[in-house]
C-alpha cells in the first residue's frame, strides 16, 4: 500500500531518511530546501516523501532534520487519495489569499498613481513585500519562482520579511 509522509513545514533545511530495505540495511533519501526543487520525489511546496508497504506490514523510519531556522515538524501520513484532496483544497485556499492579496497590491499601486500621495508608494513598497515574504515562508516562492537557488531560499524569509518592516517603519514617518 502507498503512503505519503509529510512534513508541514518547508523551510526545514536538511531532512534525511533512513528505511530498511528487504535485505535489512538502511537506504537513505534526503529532502529539505538545501536542495534542488527538482530533486524531489514528490513535487510539493512542503516535504513530502512516499512509502510503501505490504498489507498488516509495520515499518520503521528514521529522520534526522538540520535546519538553520526555526524547527517546527507537524509529521502527518496520508493516503494517495486522501493526500490528492488536501493538495486541491490547499490549493484553491492559497489562490483566493494571494490573489486577494495581489489585488490589494494592484489597487494600492493604482490609487499611488491617480493621487501621487508619498504614503501609497510606501504602502504598496511594503505590500509587496510582505507578499513576496509570506510566498517565501509557505515555500511556494521555492516551488514557483526560485526552484534551481536553494541560497537565495534560505534567505528569502528574512530578505523580504527586514525590507517589509522598513517599509512599514517610513509609514509612520509621513504623519510625525
């Protein structure tokens, strides 16, 4: 039977897994985004890595996880079907955020260049980068826009995230 394991946090660095194969040694896969997108057996934003076994058969799997940021590892196993319909409905949830958000964007950008106020063009400056930074910490920025710079993904978060906050800082500024 076919199993998917998933860690629910893609910006673990480095996850190594240990399975016992039929002749008993341990055959090692590694996942994380220290590595090419590409690379992985299972193409989805957090790691995901398939298992399969016999019916009533119990397996064994060991982890280890290195990781420069934050360690947070909600492990959950799904079925194929089971997994299929959480991908979708994530999926559908995803695009309403990011496009309402992008829409935000557009609209902030638009009303910047209708009334040429200072505060929109730092509005929209820190938008957009709160944007890029939260499509960095969900791990669609490593899946969609930087796949073959596992560098700049490990440093995406705290790019985006420091130049989201001087934006937000010169806010302020306007009003004192």
């Amino acid at each position: 039977k076919q199993w998917y394991i998933e860690i629910d946090y893609p910006l673990i660095d480095t996850v190594q897994i240990f399975e016992r194969d039929v002749a008993g040694a341990f055959q090692k896969s590694t996942l994380g985004d220290d590595y090419h997108f590409y690379l992985r057996r299972v193409k989805y934003t957090n790691l995901v890595y398939p298992v399969t076994t016999l019916p009533q058969q119990s397996k064994t799997i060991y982890f280890r996880i290195n990781t420069q940021m934050g360690l947070q590892l909600p492990v959950r196993i799904w079925s194929p079907t089971r997994f299929i319909e959480k991908v979708n409905s994530r999926q559908v949830g995803v695009g309403f955020f990011y496009g309402g958000m992008l829409v935000l964007l557009l609209i902030c950008a638009y009303l910047f260049n209708v009334f040429d106020k200072k505060i929109n063009n730092y509005f929209v400056a820190y938008s957009g980068c709160l944007i890029l930074m939260l499509f960095a910490f969900d791990g669609l920025a490593f899946e969609y826009v930087w796949p073959f710079s596992p560098w700049w993904a490990n440093r995406a978060v705290s790019f985006w995230g420091g130049l989201s906050c001087f934006w937000m800082t010169q806010l302020p500024r306007l009003f004192l």
